[in-house]
C-alpha cells in the first residue's frame, strides 16, 4: 500500500484511503496508485485494500494477496481486468462472495476501478476487479460497483 510521504502527494479532504499495484510487462514494473471511495463503499475498499496488503484470515493461514496475480482480460477501449486470485477456494476477505454495496459511482471517466462478478450476477464480488480504459461505459452503470479511480500510473496501464 501507498504510505507515508507518498500519499501526502494524493491526501484530500474526504479522508479516504490509497492503495498502490505494482505491474510487470516486458521486464518493466510500473507503479498504479488508487484513491479508494471507503466513504461510499467501505467493504469493497476494505477487500481491495487487504489484498493489496496480503491477507491472513488467522496468523497460521496462508496469505491471499494480489502478488503474483495477472491482466488477464483486455477489452481494447473499454477496460482490462485483473486479481483472479490462484490456489483459493473463495478469493474475498469475507469467506467467498459479498453483496454490491453501491451503484452511486457511474462509468463516466477513464481509469474508474470497479469489481467484476461472476457472468454479471448480483452479489457475486470477491477479489477480480477492473479498470476502464474508455468512457462512458453506461452498459456497465447499475450493474456493476465503481469503487475508486487510478490517480497515478495511467501510462503503465496504457
């Protein structure tokens, strides 16, 4: 996660909370810095947020963690999707899948951050997420939940 003198250059009023992913392609790691809506969607920031950090259900229990995860889906101008966690039953920091909290975020700009769900059915979050790479994405509006934006790193996701 993105801290200290880092997030000082990210800080706002709305007191919310910033994670960071660091990408590979072609040899090349780049740094891809979020602002997190925790003040509209606080469960699903909290479930992005520890997986970026390495989660542990128990401090004996084997970490879950975006490392190591891949892109595996680009939609060329629409969006590309990321975190299919390997090696776990359910991929969330709730014991499976949890409920959509929010559709108040739409699809209107690039770099929006929204969970995937399994073939778009309610309440089937866990860890996959995405990005948009194009806008508007209305088709996506009320069906899936925006919960943050790319503030730094645009370029490495291009």
């Amino acid at each position: 996660m993105a801290k200290g003198a880092q997030l000082e250059t990210f800080n706002n009023a709305k007191n919310r909370e910033y994670a960071q992913i660091h990408l590979t392609h072609s040899g090349e790691t780049g740094l891809v810095v979020f602002e997190l809506f925790s003040d509209v969607v606080p469960k699903t920031c909290a479930n992005f947020m520890s997986l970026c950090e390495g989660y542990r259900k128990t401090p004996e229990s084997e970490v879950m963690s975006y490392e190591g995860s891949e892109v595996h889906r680009i939609v060329p101008g629409m969006f590309l999707q990321a975190g299919r966690i390997q090696n776990f039953k359910q991929s969330s920091i709730y014991d499976g899948e949890f409920a959509d909290e929010s559709f108040h975020v739409k699809h209107t700009e690039i770099g929006l951050l929204g969970m995937c769900k399994r073939s778009g059915i309610k309440h089937t979050n866990e860890s996959q997420f995405y990005i948009t790479m194009g806008a508007p994405l209305t088709f996506l509006d009320s069906q899936n939940v925006v919960f943050g934006r790319v503030i730094f790193g645009m370029e490495v996701l291009r």
